[in-house]
C-alpha cells in the first residue's frame, strides 16, 4: 500500500521514490536516479522515510553527477555494514512478530493502547541522541529513542497491526525555545483521525502511565505544536481525548474524585480540568483540598500539571515532597512558560 506521503507526489517524484525505496532495501552502494535540484530530493528523501520506517538502516545520502548529465548517482549513507544490517534487521522482525501476535483480533483502540504503553513501558529519552535513537533500531532493540525513533516505533507498528498511521513531522520554533523539529504521529481510528504524541507522554510520566496526548483533535495538539513541514489530513473529532471521562469541572467533582482514590488506595489520581482557566489560584484550591482529604489517610500529596493541556496529577506519598510541578513536554524546549496567577 503506498505510504501516505507518495501519494501527493508528481508522477516523475514518485518514480525517483520508488527507485530510492528498491535501492536502499536492496541495500545497493549507488542508485541511479533522475538529477533533481538538492531540495526537492531532499524532499522525496523526507517522504520516504517517513512513510517506510523498515527502511531505519538508511541514514543520509551524498551524491554526485557530470555537469551536464540528466541523472546522478546517489550514494546513501547506511547505519552499519550489510552483514550488520541483516543481523538488526531479523532480530527488529522477531521482536515486532512477538510483540503484534498477542494483538491480533483486538480493537483498534485496544491496538493503539497497547502501542503507546509500549513507548511509555519500555523506550527511555535518548539526551545523547545517538543516531539509532532517530530510527526504530532504538526503541526495538535499544530500549532508547528520540521523539522521530519513536514516532517511526509507532508506526511500524501500527502497520503491522493493520492501522492508518502517519508519522508528523513539524518545524522548529527558536523565537518560542524549540530548537529542533519534531515528530509524532497521526492514526486513523474508526474511521476518524487523532493525533497520538507518545513521546510527550513518555516525558510525563512520574509513577503513572500518561494520555495527555492521546486520540486529540486539531485544536488540542496545536496548543503547543509547531506547525507541520508537511500537511496531514484534519483531525476535527474532540470526543477521542483519553482524560474525556474524568473531565471535571467543580471543586466538588475533585474532592469526589480525591476520596475515591485514597479509599481505593490508589497512589495517584490523574483528571483534565475545564472548569474554567487553569491557573495558581485554581490549583492552590484543588491543592488544598487534595492535602486536607490526604492528610487525613496520613498522606502527603505532591502536584504535577500539564497546565497547556489542561491535565492535572495528584500523587499520594508517605512522605512530603515538592508540592506543584509545572510539566513541559517538549523535550527540545528551552523555556519553560510560567503558570498564570490568576
């Protein structure tokens, strides 16, 4: 099937994809292609990437032509000799075989679930960003990944399991701190599109799995995403965000809410507030309430919020810890926004 990306290609573009696509697979030292200028091959080169992450062992590309010749011949730049390759690339099959089996016949939904946990349960942020960190070799073999390793992760995986899956790739933003680019993916779920950022979720977790970035429309990603290097179809439907079900808006709702927990004996409660703008005064009221009800259960309580999306952590602890964490999940960002007091 072709991947997402080709298919708004021109016609003589997608000829030079599918000899690059042949080539790299067939791991040949050159490929002849049609010259192109440097950026549009760029771009084909992009494309392909994105929409073939089996292709990880393919890591840039040098080429060289006659000045007056009408095609040059390209020289990729691989991860390791093909002996090397072929070794990875058996054992990247034997891990996806194991790890799809056990999700045949589910949902899609389920599917999706178990893909996004598998980042947050088993792939680290790589600070070091070491090469194979960009590509699935990381998070598959290495259990190490950056934000484009694990996006082509969910990917691969995705289509092993049989679901549309695009991997997003927006610009950098140095005027608002984001140095580099960064990726995420865009998965169609019954019928409907959502973005799914794993690695942000992945930078949230403190002892509890994290959806803040979970099946959200447009509207919800962009709060804090940079705008797309290449276009994805609309994603328009708010009803797949994860924290919908445990929305809350009255202080009533979150003493309810933080009683239950304690009683259950649960060590964290995690909820979305929309109870109007999420600010110092909003979460000092639900701190308040959150250590009078721990307290009495001899706890202490600490707070973590992802104040752009709305999500809110509560962690239930034995002993005192820093009460309010401001969470910013943009692993490449430099500033990090302050809450508003009011």
């Amino acid at each position: 099937m072709p991947g997402y990306y080709y298919k708004s290609l021109p016609k003589a573009h997608k000829a030079v994809y599918d000899t690059l696509r042949q080539g790299f697979d067939a791991l040949s030292p050159a490929i002849r292609i049609e010259r192109l200028e440097n950026e549009t091959l760029t771009d084909i080169y992009t494309r392909l990437k994105l929409d073939e992450p089996l292709l990880w062992f393919v890591v840039g590309f040098t080429y060289r032509f006659y000045p007056q010749a009408s095609h040059v011949e390209l020289i990729p730049e691989y991860l390791f000799d093909k002996q090397k390759i072929r070794e990875h690339r058996q054992a990247i099959d034997s891990r996806m075989a194991r790890l799809v089996r056990p999700l045949q016949g589910k949902s899609q939904q389920e599917k999706l679930v178990a893909i996004h946990d598998f980042i947050l349960e088993n792939v680290r942020y790589d600070k070091l960003q070491k090469s194979y960190s960009h590509e699935i070799i990381g998070p598959l073999t290495q259990g190490v990944g950056v934000c484009e390793g694990m996006a082509k992760t969910v990917k691969v995986l995705c289509d092993a399991l049989g679901l549309e899956c695009i991997v997003a790739l927006s610009h950098h933003n140095p005027d608002r701190g984001v140095k580099y680019r960064h990726a995420w993916n865009t998965v169609k779920v019954e019928g409907k599109w959502y973005h799914l950022d794993a690695t942000f979720d992945n930078s949230l977790q403190r002892g509890v799995k994290r959806y803040d970035y979970f099946c959200l429309d447009d509207k919800r990603l962009f709060r804090d995403h940079e705008r797309l290097v290449l276009p994805l179809p609309p994603c328009t439907d708010g009803d797949g965000f994860y924290y919908r079900r445990i929305s809350l808006t009255k202080m009533e709702q979150v003493d309810s809410r933080i009683k239950q927990a304690l009683r259950k004996k649960e060590g964290h409660l995690v909820f979305h507030w929309r109870g109007g703008g999420l600010n110092r005064t909003i979460l000092a009221e639900i701190l308040d309430i959150a250590r009078t009800q721990a307290a009495a259960k001899g706890k202490a309580v600490a707070c973590a919020v992802n104040a752009t999306q709305g999500v809110i952590q509560l962690d239930f602890t034995e002993a005192a810890a820093e009460e309010l964490t401001v969470q910013q999940p943009d692993e490449n960002r430099e500033d990090v926004p302050e809450m508003a007091e009011n």
